[in-house]
C-alpha cells in the first residue's frame, strides 16, 4: 500500500514538472521572446530550415508522401506554413493541379524565388500572410499539408492554425496531411545523458549530482534517447485525427499505467510521436520520433521524476492531467 501511495504521490508531482522543455540540459529557451512576430522571426533564420530539410526521416517522409502516393494528382494543395517552399514545390511534383504556400515568415519571399528557380510559378503560389488572415476560396482544396508539429508533438505546435484553414479551405471529403499523430510514452533511464557526478577524476560531487537532479526536474529535456533507454513497456497516451479533431482536442489528460520490463531503475517518462499519411484509410506512408528509430530533429522529451529515480520490479503510474 504504501509503494502505490509512493507512485501516487510521484504521478501527482509529475504534473508539476510538465512543462516547456529544454533542449539537451541547455537552459536558453527554444522558442524566442517576442510574441508571435518573434516566432515568425525566428523562421527567418537559414538554420532552422537546413535543420528541417536536414532531418531526412521528416522530410523524406513528406516527400514520399507528396510525390508518390498519387494523393497530389489533379488536386489542389493548400501548404500550410510553407516556409522555403519545400513541400509546396513536392507536391507540384507529385501532379498537382495547383498549389498554395502560405507563410507568415519573410522566408514566404524566398520560397518564392525557389520556386522560380525550380520554374514552378505555373503550378505554385507563394503567400505571405498568417494563413488566419489569407484570402482564398473557401472550401476549395482538396488536400491540405502541413508540417506543424513541435516537441512532444504539441510543445509550440501550430495545429490549431491547420484546424483553422482545414475548417475554412478544406472541401467536403478533402484530406488533412499527415492524417494522424500518436503521443507514446514509456518509462525510461537517461544513461550516458545523465553526468557521472559520483566521480569526477576521482572525487565525489555529490552535491553537483543534488543540484543538477533539481534543474532538471523542473522541465522537461530534449534529447536524443535509444532504445536501451527504455525499461518499461510503451503506451499511446494521445491520438489525434487532423481531419475530425478541435483546438479543444489539443489540450488532454491521460491515466496510464507502465509495466517494467526488468527490476530496473527509473528516472523518468520519455515521450515521442508518430505520424502517419493516411488515403480512405490506407497508409501511405509513416515515420516515428522513438527512440528505437533513427533521430529526428525532434528527438524525444524526458521528464525527470522530481523525486529522483525510482528502483522498480513493477511499475504502475497514475497520471492525472497531462498538459501538452
Ligand atoms: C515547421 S516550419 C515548416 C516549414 C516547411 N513547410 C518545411 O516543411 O520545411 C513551419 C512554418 O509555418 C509557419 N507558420 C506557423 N504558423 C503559421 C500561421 N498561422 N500562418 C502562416 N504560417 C505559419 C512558420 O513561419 C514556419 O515557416
């Protein structure tokens, strides 16, 4: 009794710790100060586009997707949040009628320039503007694709901006890509991530140790996991349906339990997402962010019990409210 009121207490805290992450124990923010022209801004820099193209898993995925599913044939395609055009032009690529790329950030004046490059001006429109503010046709496109997700899929994500063009641009029986997200998590060890404070050339810091374990308990990280790292089994915590789902649906709590796969320590809970390009039900292509797979720019996000590890034969966690 008193070890499940032990991991009662433990799931209780956790919902202290679920907050914004950080990234690989760095503690400068992810995400710019400045409101949402300094979120746009912030898409202005080259290297958060060279890191998106740069992720082949992502990207790739996509591209597999856009051009050659046969999704894109003879349709209109409305990108939402176009950045450098990447999508819009795969698309084109992949026989679309015509296509639209919207983005609020100044890279809108660049995509349009490679789209020139790539002498697409015929098939792709570039605009410039919050797609909240765009005039288009309503209930006009036959796809809309977006590339929205943030850490733990929800962290910053810009769903509820795709929910806004899909209720507004989308034509009945038109499809929202990706189809489908999926939140897993599982309980997990950080391992080689976690600094060797019990010997430092030799000496003990264990107050260093003390220090760093409170840091990281208050929010969550963002780091690259393997495999190995998990020691419970997986569970799918949160689904989300890109055609059916509300802003509403976006905020969730979850129970859950997880099983350890070993007597085991535990440091924490690591969660990842999967994604999946989904045609009248069939798949037409997939990737996953989980640690068993290969690293996206996401990684995977790791909350730290507050209480420090725990050493388990059998875990089972109540969680009452997971706020993404
Ligand atoms: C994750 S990036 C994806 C860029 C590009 N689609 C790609 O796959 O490389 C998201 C882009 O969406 C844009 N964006 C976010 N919210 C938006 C909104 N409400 N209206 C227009 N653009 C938006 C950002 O400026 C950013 O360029």
């Amino acid at each position: 009794m008193q070890q499940i009121m032990r991991e009662l207490d433990e799931a209780r805290a956790l919902l202290a710790i679920l907050k914004p992450p950080i990234d690989e124990l760095d503690e400068a923010p992810l995400f710019p100060s400045g409101g949402e022209q300094g979120y746009f801004d912030s898409y202005a820099q080259i290297g958060i586009h060279e890191e998106m193209i740069g992720d082949h898993v992502r990207t790739g995925t996509y591209r597999k997707f856009l051009e050659c599913s046969g999704a894109c044939v003879g349709k209109k395609v409305l990108d939402v949040g176009c950045g450098t055009g990447v999508l819009s032009m795969f698309a084109a690529r992949g026989g679309a009628a015509s296509v639209v790329g919207i983005d609020a950030c100044s890279i809108a004046t660049v995509a349009e320039k490679n789209v020139a490059e790539n002498e697409m001006q015929h098939c792709v429109q570039i605009m410039q503007t919050k797609v909240e503010d765009a005039v288009l046709d309503a209930g006009s496109f036959d796809v809309i694709v977006s590339e929205w997700m943030g850490y733990f899929l929800l962290y910053e994500s810009m769903m509820d901006s795709v929910i806004y063009a899909r209720d507004k641009f989308l034509k009945p029986g038109g499809s929202v890509q990706p189809s489908r997200c999926s939140i897993i998590i599982a309980g997990a060890v950080l391992g080689r991530l976690a600094f060797d404070w019990d010997n430092v050339y030799g000496l003990k810091m264990k107050a260093m140790r003390e220090v760093a374990a409170a840091n990281m308990a208050k929010e969550a990280v963002v780091a690259v996991l393997d495999g190995t790292s998990i020691v419970t089994d997986e569970t799918t915590i949160w689904e989300l349906d890109a055609l059916h789902c509300s802003v509403s649906d976006l905020e969730f709590s979850r129970p859950f339990s997880l099983a350890a796969r070993w007597d085991t320590k535990v440091d924490g809970i690591a969660a990842w997402f999967d994604t999946f390009f989904e045609v009248d039900g069939q798949l037409k292509a997939f990737f996953s962010t989980s640690p068993s797979s290969t690293p996206t720019h996401w990684k995977q996000t790791f909350f730290y019990f507050p209480s420090g590890p725990l050493t388990v034969r059998s875990i089972a966690f109540l969680l009452s409210r997971i706020l993404p």
